[in-house]
C-alpha cells in the first residue's frame, strides 16, 4: 500500500491491523513518539480544512517528525498556473509523505501516479474521504466492540457529501450491515454508490424524514449540506436547513445510539445536543489523530 485514494485501497485486514495499532498508540503515545525522527510530511490543501490538516500535522509531530506545506491554494503555486502533477512532483523532493486535498475528483489519483512516495488523498472534491472513513471505524469500532451488525444511517447532503460515499464503501465489507439513508431526493447518493449496493443485494433503505427511521439506528452519521459544491446558490439556500438534529429529534432514538459528524457543523446539530451522552463527534475527532499517526506508520513502513 503506497497510495490511499479510496477506502477500497485497504484490505479488510489492513483496516484491522490499522485501528489495532492505533488502539495500542491510544494506550502508549509515548512508545511512539519517535518512530518518525528524521522523516518529513507534507500536507497539500488546495481547499479549506481545520481536522484533517491539523490532525495529520498533529500525528507526525506526536511521531517524532516534522512537517510542511501550504493551506490553501493561494498560497501555492497552484495560483500561478502549476499543475498538480508539478506540484507534488517538487514537493517529493522534500518530504517523504503527502496528504492533499483538492476540490476536484480524481486529483489524488493523478498525483499519486506522479510520485513514488505514499500518498494520501485528504479528500478529493465530492468524491473521497479516506482518512476521515478510518477515523469513523476506529470510532464506531472503540464505542461499539465492532465493526458489524449496526443499522447505520447517514443523514444530510449524500450527495456531495465525500465522508459518506468513503464510510458506505468502507462499511459495504462488514457483515449484518444495514444502512438507511436520509436525504431530500435533490441530495441522494450518486447513482455509482447505489448502483453498487444495488450489485451486492445490500440491505438498505432511502427515506426524507430523519424521525421516521431514527429509532431503528446504531449509528446516526449526521452531514452537513455542502455549499461549495453547489452550482447555484439558490438550492443551497433551499437545501440546506433540512436537517437539524434537536434533542427532541431523539426521544424515539436507542439509548446507545451513536452520533457521529464529521465536522464542520454548520447548523445540522443543535448545540443542545452536545451535553446528550450519544453525542460523540468531538470524541470521533479525537481519534482522528491516532489513526493517522497509524496510518503514517504504515505507509512509511515503520510499523
Ligand atoms: C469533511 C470534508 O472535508 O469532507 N470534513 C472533514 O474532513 N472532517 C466534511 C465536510 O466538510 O462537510
């Protein structure tokens, strides 16, 4: 494994061997903390982030290693007329790993062909998000013991949502696996998603209403509507209070359910549903870290 585009680049095993190593950084950060003495990270963000930027930079720095890059295209090259390909081939000349987003589809694929270093897609426009799939797993897997038997629904922009086409890919391995999908019709999974699930003869279900399916899940995968990548404003405007969770939302809801986001909330979460003990998103960011610093391993072959 050089190169993480997809979820679909790892193996079953390799995701368990994954959220196993970071279950045991999560133990004893410190037998980690120089493991990556001497190596370099990049991270490439050609469109805006808060966790995925400053976890990877995070997960190096707790290894030991040090870190460069640049967080918005602006600042880049890229605004002189660089090619991706240009980009990523100088930067190789200078660290040993890459993470980097783009707003296009298929940017990390054409980078990643560019280079013999890993490569990690941190989220390619409305397409993939791997990392934050990993961080999901490990979440899920450390609230719940396990990565099967779980009704997960995913609520929100399904879309252009990239987190939720990387968790359904992901989350298609387990068994007893059941996803319901809450969404306006305008914001339904792409047709390649569906076509997939539709192929396997994977249990799922399309709904509109949240409090119509909320009582049957394990998992509730909140997302927000994602404006960047409308083409016009006046859908996003439409779209984009369909969803607010509010604790009444949540009467009908397991008492273990688990609330997941992966952030940033715009308005989909009502903030009184921080103090509710399901609510376990800023805890999901958390493990956002650990499972990059396992994941750098990896690929750096450290571990
Ligand atoms: C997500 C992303 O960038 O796709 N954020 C993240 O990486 N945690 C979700 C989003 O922007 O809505």
């Amino acid at each position: 494994m050089k190169k993480l585009i997809s979820p679909l680049d790892l193996t079953t095993q390799e995701i368990d061997e994954l959220l196993e190593l970071a279950d045991r950084i999560i133990e004893t950060p410190q037998a980690f903390a120089h493991k990556c003495d001497g190596k370099i990270l990049a991270t490439l963000f050609f469109e805006p982030s808060t966790r995925t930027r400053l976890s990877f930079e995070s997960a190096m720095l707790s290894l030991g290693g040090q870190v460069l890059g640049f967080s918005s295209a602006n600042s880049s090259s890229a605004a002189k007329g660089e090619s991706v390909a240009d980009t990523v081939r100088t930067v190789e000349c200078y660290a040993d790993i890459i993470a980097m987003r783009h707003p296009k589809e298929g940017a990390a694929t054409v980078a990643a062909s560019k280079v013999d270093c890993p490569l990690i897609n941190a989220g390619d426009g409305g397409h993939q998000h791997p990392t934050q799939t990993l961080t999901d797993l490990l979440t899920i897997h450390r609230l719940k013991g396990h990565l099967d038997n779980l009704t997960v629904g995913l609520c929100g922009d399904l879309k252009f949502g990239r987190t939720v086409h990387s968790l359904i890919r992901a989350m298609m391995r387990y068994k007893g696996i059941k996803f319901v999908l809450v969404s306006p019709k305008e914001l339904q999974i792409p047709d390649y998603i569906r076509d997939d699930l539709v192929r396997e003869g994977f249990p799922f279900e399309e709904v509109e209403r949240l409090e119509d399916a909320i009582s049957q899940m394990d998992i509730l995968y909140m997302t927000r509507v994602q404006r960047e990548r409308f083409f016009n404003e006046e859908d996003y405007l439409r779209l984009k209070d369909s969803y607010i969770l509010t604790p009444e939302k949540l009467r009908t809801a397991k008492p273990d359910l688990c609330i997941l986001h992966p952030l940033p909330r715009v308005n989909e979460i009502s903030v009184a549903v921080d103090d509710d003990p399901r609510a376990c998103y800023f805890k999901q960011v958390k493990n956002g870290r650990y499972i990059r610093m396992a994941l750098i391993l990896k690929l750096l072959g450290i571990e």
